[in-house]
C-alpha cells in the first residue's frame, strides 16, 4: 500500500487535510464504509476537537474490471448542516491489483465538525458514479 506524504488544502482556507507524521495512541472513534458497483472505500477518524479530526485513515478498492479509476474521499459536516468535501484520493491501476490506502491524514474545518462519512466514487464518463457511507457524529464538545 502507498501513502502519500505531502500537504493539500481542499475548499479555500476554512478546510484543510494534512498528513501527520506520528499517531496519537488513541483506538479509532469512528468510522464509515461507503461502496458503489466498481468501488469500496472505507474511513476512520479519531475525533480531536471541535474543529478537527486526525489520524484519518482511509481506502479505496477498484471492483469492477471496466477501465476507471475509482477515489474515496472524507466528507465532513459542520453544525449548520454545510458539508466540505476533502481531497480525492484515487485509485487507478485496477480491479486485478490490491486498493490503495492512506494513513494519517487530518481534516480541519474552522466551522467545526459534527459528523463525517466517506464517499467512493468511479471516475466514469460525465459524473461520477458514487456512493456515500452513513453519517457519524463526531462533535463531543
């Protein structure tokens, strides 16, 4: 499995996901499967604060051998119901090769975070195919 080691800032300066360098020792709050015909993906979060979760892992598997390339990418709710959309994190070397996964991640959101799901999508003609997991709160304070 790959993971990648370099910044991204996704959605202007109010969200961001980097990637981080040591774990916290905590086990994993939460987490959410999401799957579509030609994809799996999968995430895991630990909840930090109000505005931020880290060690997010998260992975996509290509299902269907049909030529796409597939990508799950963390969603995130703020209080008043907004939802940011991280970076995609793609997968396209195919169904007969094993999916890929990242590890380590963080997702801040100035405006807070109250749940967060995965999406998985197949990167077909037009838009994308995709499937989203199930929202799971995450907001303790």
């Amino acid at each position: 499995m790959r993971k990648l080691r370099n910044a991204l800032v996704v959605g202007g300066m109010a969200a961001t996901v980097l990637i981080g360098t040591a774990g916290s020792g905590f086990a994993q709050d939460a987490g959410a499967d999401a799957s579509v015909a030609g994809a799996e993906g999968e995430g895991k979060w630990d909840y930090y604060s109000r505005t931020e979760l880290r060690n997010v892992d998260l992975q996509v598997r290509d299902t269907k051998v049909d030529g796409h390339a597939v990508y799950v990418q963390l969603l995130t709710m703020a209080p008043n119901g907004s939802v940011t959309a991280y970076s995609k994190r793609y997968h396209r070397t195919g169904a007969d090769t094993p999916g890929e996964s990242w590890s380590g991640l963080r997702a801040t959101n100035s405006a807070g975070i109250a749940a967060a799901t995965v999406r998985v999508c197949v990167d077909d003609a037009g838009s994308d195919t995709c499937g989203r997991g199930p929202w799971r709160e995450v907001n303790r304070d």
